[in-house]
C-alpha cells in the first residue's frame, strides 16, 4: 500500500513538470507565432513600465541636481580665475604705460640736459601737487642737501614751467610760470618781432582752458607772428636770459582795448608735470 502511494506521488510529479514544460512551450509558440504578447503578460509589462517610471522620476531629479551643482561650481571657480587674470592683466597694462611715461619723461630731460651746456642740472621728481594750488606751485623731492637754491630756473620736457620759491633740506617749492596770484614774482620774457625788433614783456596771466601764458605789459607794437618762440629776457636778474618758454598763438588786446596782450603756448604742458630739471648757471 505504501508503495502504491510512493508510486502515485512520483506520477504526479512526472505529470507536473510535463505541464510546465508543456506551457512553457505553447507560451514560446504563441510569441513566436504573435506580435504582441499575452494580455497577461501586457498587463504584467505595464505595471513594471509604471513603476520604473515612478522611481526614475526623483532619481533623474536628483542626479539632475548633482549635475546643475557642479556646473555651478566649476561656472563660478571660473568665473573667479578669469576675473584674477583679468585684474592682473589690467594692472600689468598700467604699470607698462606708467613705465613707458615715465622712459619717455625720461628722454626728453635727457634731451634738455644735453641742450643746457652752460649750466649745470639737477633731475627731480614731482612729489607733490595740491588741486587748490595746482597751478600755482608743486613741491619737488630734491632740496639744500642736493644743490637746489632759491630763484634756479625749472624746466621739464623741453622749456621753462617756473623756478624754485622755497628750499628745504630734501625739498624744494616750485613757483610756475601760471601762478597768476598777486603776491607771484613775473617772469620776464622777450619774443623777437618783424623787422628785427624786440618785443619785452611778463607773464601776468594763465588761461587753464586754451592751456595758454598770457604776456602783458608789452614794450613794443611790432608785429609777432604766430610760432615765433619766446625766450626769457633776464630782465630783473632773478630768471637768466635765453631759456625756452613757449611759442605765440595769438595776439589780442587788453580788457580797454589799448594795450596788446601776447598768448602763448607753453613749451611744457602745465598740468601733466612729473620729472623736471633744475638748471643753474655753469
């Protein structure tokens, strides 16, 4: 009896695995046979569809996310290199024109010194230049200790701008030929008109706007011509004869219409000052 139960257990078995196997196979065929699947399956298919779906929304997002970050974050690291190399880049064109200014300043002293053979040079810098005096005077880093006197001419590029008002030990004041205050010491100048007559006068005033010395108190009515240059006279013994001041751009008369007042441009520029040469006599 027990036999026959072992034997009807091992039939079952048998009969089992031919049934799986038998729709194992008729599922092959009909897929093979069909171009869709079995509702079943379809209806399996879409349930895993949604569900990946589902899940893939947030992890996309998040990986989104990581990928926004670090762009972000390399955008601004570079952003703040090329801002550095943009700042270096700036202050290494200012330091090259400064230093092409400065060469060139340099030449033209150079230049100047070479022209001054009868006297002997002294170069300084321009250490300070207030606005509220700006074309009055400005303050020079040489003084007593360096051989700087009161009343030397000054000159930068290639004439005159005014000579030295007050020596300290390692400074010196410099008085311009545009001081036009009341308490300021002329300069007196000459210009060389037609027909070999000479024209002598000062230095009374400055237009900041034309950039122009204005020449008042003029001796003579000769006629100047435009471009004829003007020298300093020597008259009053404080400033010596024969230093370069500027050329003639005009010639106009006085507020009342009588006496001629002479303009002239300066050999120097007045207002872009940074190197000079104080000259005095050999």
């Amino acid at each position: 009896m027990r036999k026959f139960f072992s034997n009807r257990r091992l039939v079952i078995l048998v009969l089992i695995l031919i049934a799986c196997f038998g729709l194992m196979a008729g599922s092959v065929s009909m897929r093979n046979r069909r171009n869709t699947p079995p509702l079943i399956q379809q209806f399996g298919n879409d349930i895993v569809g949604f569900v990946d779906g589902i899940v893939a929304i947030p992890v996309n997002a998040v990986q989104s996310g990581f990928s926004s970050v670090g762009q972000l974050m390399n955008t601004y690291s570079e952003n703040r290199e090329l801002k550095q190399q943009v700042t270096e880049l700036a202050q290494t064109k200012v330091r090259d024109q400064t230093l092409a200014k400065e060469n060139k300043e340099l030449k033209q002293e150079l230049k100047l010194n070479k022209s001054l053979t009868d006297y002997n040079t002294i170069t300084a810098s321009v250490m300070m230049r207030t606005p509220s005096s700006w074309q009055k005077q400005l303050v020079i880093n040489k003084g007593q200790t360096n051989g700087i006197k009161k009343n030397m001419p000054v000159m930068s590029g290639s004439g005159l701008i005014g000579r030295i008002s007050e020596v300290n030990k390692t400074n010196s004041k410099v008085e311009l030929l545009s001081n036009t205050g009341e308490s300021a010491n002329r300069f007196a100048v000459t210009i060389d008109g037609t027909n070999g007559r000479t024209v002598n006068g000062i230095i009374t005033g400055y237009d900041a706007s034309t950039d122009e010395l204005i020449m008042g108190q003029v001796s003579s009515k000769a006629k100047l011509k435009k471009g004829t240059k003007v020298m300093t006279s020597g008259m009053g013994g404080v400033t010596p004869k024969g230093l370069y001041v500027g050329r003639v751009t005009r010639v106009g008369k006085d507020d009342y219409g009588l006496a001629q007042k002479v303009y002239i441009k300066p050999a120097a520029d007045m207002n872009d000052v940074n190197i000079v040469t104080v000259a005095e006599p050999a």
